[in-house]
C-alpha cells in the first residue's frame, strides 16, 4: 500500500504545466504576503468565489469541537483582523497615498475612505498583513486600529 502512495506523490511532483501556467506561477512566487492577499482578494470578487478550502474549515473546526465535548472552554485568538482608519491627522494627502499603496483602490475611492474616517481599509486579512498595513498609514500620518474580525 506504501508503494502507491510513493508512487502518487512521484506523478503528482512530476506533473508539468503549460507555459502560461508556469509564467504565472512564476510571478506569483515573488509576491509579498500582503499582495498575494490582495490577489486572492480580487480572485474572490471578480469570480465570485470564496477562497477558504472546506477542508481546512473543517479541520480548524475539529480543535473547538474536541475541547467543547471535554468541557473545556478556551479563549481563541482571534485569526483575521480588521484595519481601520480613525483619522488622518494633518497629511491627508500621505494618508491617502498610503491608502491606495495597501489597497487596489484608485484615487478618487481611496480619497473617500480617507474623508469618511473612521473607515475600514482592509477587513477579515491575517494578523500579520494588518499590522504592515497599519504600519504603512501610520507612518504616513494617520491613526489605525487593529480590530479582531467578526
């Protein structure tokens, strides 16, 4: 039984792709975190798709369910976080540039979220990407809060 499961995961590391696919894979790789979760983020609206695999849905949820049927209740970190703009301070021209360099908004729209603070500029991202991208408007003179998504 071993020696298919070897055998599989021998095709599977063999398989090629076409040069269209290889080219994008490519580029991909030399993405920064937070673009690929722009990416993925532009992937889910312009298809319609949601990019979280049932699997790991599943398995995150196995965790929870064994420690709730022990009686044991934990506080979980929370896993995705929001970035909210609540103000922009005296540079609202940085502020927007800034904006716009973490979003895939244009001008005018990033204009808008600035001008409507307190405004969400990114939501349901990892903690990680909220805390660079709260990075980047801060220095650029705003005020940012990291909230836990709902």
């Amino acid at each position: 039984m071993s020696e298919a499961v070897e055998e599989k995961d021998e095709q599977i590391e063999k398989k090629e792709f076409s040069p269209k696919v290889t080219e994008i894979l490519d580029k991909v790789s030399e993405f920064t975190l937070l673009e690929l979760s722009e990416l993925v983020e532009a992937f889910e609206e312009r298809f319609n798709v949601q990019a979280s695999p049932m699997a790991g849905m599943a398995m995150g949820a196995m965790p929870a369910a064994a420690g709730a049927e022990a009686g044991e209740e934990e506080d979980e970190e929370p896993v995705s976080f929001n970035v909210v703009l609540k103000d922009f301070g005296d540079k609202k021209i940085q502020v927007i540039k800034a904006v716009r360099s973490v979003t895939d908004l244009a001008l005018k729209e990033a204009k808008q979220v600035v001008e409507d603070a307190p405004a969400a500029i990114k939501e349901s991202i990892p903690k990680e990407d909220a805390e660079e991208c709260a990075k980047t408007i801060e220095e650029a003179g705003g005020t940012v809060e990291i909230q836990p998504a709902e």
